[in-house]
C-alpha cells in the first residue's frame, strides 16, 4: 500500500508562522489538485491554521525538543507517583512540575520573539495549560509531542475538552474525527432542523383545490430556510457567548485556587524549615545545657577545695600571729 503524503506535507506546513501557513497551504492544495489528486487536495485544504498558543508549542517541541521531552518525561513520573500513591515523590514532582513549566514557558516566548511573533499573557496562560496537560494525561502528550496543534489543549476542570479527544486538536487527528449524525426528527440547540413544506402536513393538502406558482413555493422555502438558518445561527452565537462566559469564570477560579496551592505550598515549606531550625537550635541548647551542667559540678568542688584550703590558710595565720605575739 502506497504511504499516505498528508503526514510529510502537514509537517513541513506546520513549521511554518502563523502569517506564513495559509498562503503555503492553499498553494500546497492548488499544486496537489494540478497533479489530479483532488481528494489529497481536499485535505490538505482542510489543515488548520494554529492557534498562537498551538504554535508556540508546536514551536518548542521543533526547536525546543530537549525541554519539552524534559517535560514530558517529568509527567510520566508525576503520573506513576500518583499511581503508586507515593506522597513524597508526588509533591515534589509536583514543585518541580511547576518550575519546569514556568521556564518553558518562558522559553516558548523568547523563541516565538526570535521567529518574529509576539505572544501575549493570555497566549503565555494557555502555553502553560497545553504544558500542563501534557504532563497529566497521555493522550494529551501524544497530542503534544506530534507538533502540529491546532488548539492549545485546558486541564481538567478549565474547558470542555475532553483529555480522550486530545489528538483530535492536532492537525491530522482533525481530519479523521467522525461527523456528528444528523437526524429528520429533532435537532440539538444551534443546529439545522428539517424544514418540512406545510402543503405535506396532510393527505388532503396533496391535491390542493387550487395550485400555487411552484416560483412563490420555492420562494417560500427559500424564506423559511433562511430563517430557519438565522435563528440556528443565533442560538450557537448564544451558546458561544455563554460557553466563553463560562471559560473565562472557570479560568478565574482555577487560578485563583491555583495561587492559594502555590501560597501554601510555600508556606508549608516555609515551616518546615523553620521547624528544623528551631529542632538544631534545641540540640545546640540542650547540648550548651549539659556543658553549663557538667561545668557547674566542677566549679563546685573546685570551690570546696579552696574553702577548705582557706581555712587551713586562716588557721596558719592564728597559729602565726600567737607566735609573734609570745615573742614580743
């Protein structure tokens, strides 16, 4: 069986920068479709232009590999320690996790600055969750390691990306997702339903008294289906609007939780260095204590031996001045 040509084309495609893919691609298609492979065509057509965060990281794992597999071997370990139930090693992969995803982070921002593209905080913020992912979940790192995103992937709990669908937000794992089904019957909110003619409605509506201009009945259902599409339209604007409303709050509360993790992570490791201080400085004193201790019972009995040796002292001088005293 021949090699499929997608893989090597959305490779070179998606080393591109953003300003730079589109035009290459649709050039890409143009040139496929002359050589009569119009279905190879078609696809390459339907790659996806990356997010920034999506390209910034798909940047990093091309030119930056060494670290990103530093990242993506730290998550392998985070997620056996947490498999083994191992607390220990978990919280400190766990500070190492958020130091190494900080850094690479940064990095990816140098690196899109050198390849001539401004990232901003908020594209920086999703790097980071596209990072974290990928350290949490192995789809996600799967995704992450193809380098050709289309989306930055959320965590759990940050969006509605499901880390199972996680290579479906890559290039070519797009192209193979399966269509949602249509049905005659109902349709969800923001979707198409059937527009059936109302002369159907009935049997006896089949042989109308009087036929209609079939130019006014198509006009007609031209209408409906136009109106039909512009509410459809709104609803998904609706639910757009409500879905991003959402995002953001949700995005909002994990970080804010995620600060309070990170305060008291560092105040844990703030007491916990105090305690040991305070454990040595115990020692030291009960050690000086003991020294002090053994110290005073000595000085003690060098204090007897001298109050003796003042009274033998005292007692020669009484014996001496009764001398001289006889002798005067």
């Amino acid at each position: 069986m021949p090699q499929d040509p997608l893989p090597t084309l959305a490779e070179a495609l998606y080393g591109l920068t953003p300003g730079e893919f589109t035009p290459a691609r649709d050039a890409e298609a143009k040139a496929v479709r002359a050589d009569g492979d119009r279905a190879l065509a078609d696809r390459v057509k339907r790659l996806r232009k990356p997010s920034a965060a999506a390209w910034v990281v798909n940047m990093l794992m091309r030119h930056r590999q060494e670290q990103m597999l530093s990242v993506l071997d730290l998550g392998e370990s985070l997620r056996r320690a947490q498999a083994d139930l191992d607390g220990d090693a978990l919280r400190e992969l766990t500070r190492q996790r958020r130091r190494l995803i900080a850094a690479v982070t940064g990095d990816g921002t140098k690196l899109a600055r050198e390849l001539g593209q401004k990232v901003s905080d908020s594209v920086a913020r999703q790097v980071e969750q596209t990072l974290h992912a990928a350290m949490v979940d192995t789809d996600a790192a799967a995704a992450v390691r193809t380098g050709m995103l289309v989306e930055p992937l959320a965590p759990a709990g940050l969006g509605t990306l499901r880390f199972a669908d996680a290579l479906q937000h890559t290039a070519l794992g797009a192209l193979e997702a399966p269509p949602v089904p249509a049905t005659a019957t109902s349709a969800p909110r923001g979707r198409l339903t059937v527009v059936r003619d109302p002369s159907a409605a009935s049997p006896a509506a089949a042989a109308p008294e009087v036929e209609e201009d079939p130019d006014t009945e198509e006009r007609r259902a031209e209408q409906l289906r136009a109106e039909e599409l512009r509410r459809a339209r709104a609803a998904a604007e609706r639910e757009i609007a409500d879905a991003e409303t959402e995002l953001d709050e949700a995005r909002d509360r994990w970080r804010v939780a995620d600060a309070l993790v990170a305060e008291r992570e560092a105040r844990g490791l703030q007491l916990v260095a105090e305690a040991e201080e305070l454990r040595r400085r115990l020692a030291e004193v009960e050690f000086a204590a003991e020294t002090v201790e053994d110290e005073t019972s000595e000085a003690e009995e060098r204090r007897e031996r001298a109050a003796t040796r003042v009274g033998a002292a005292e007692q020669a001088l009484t014996a001496a001045r009764g001398k001289r005293d006889l002798l005067d």
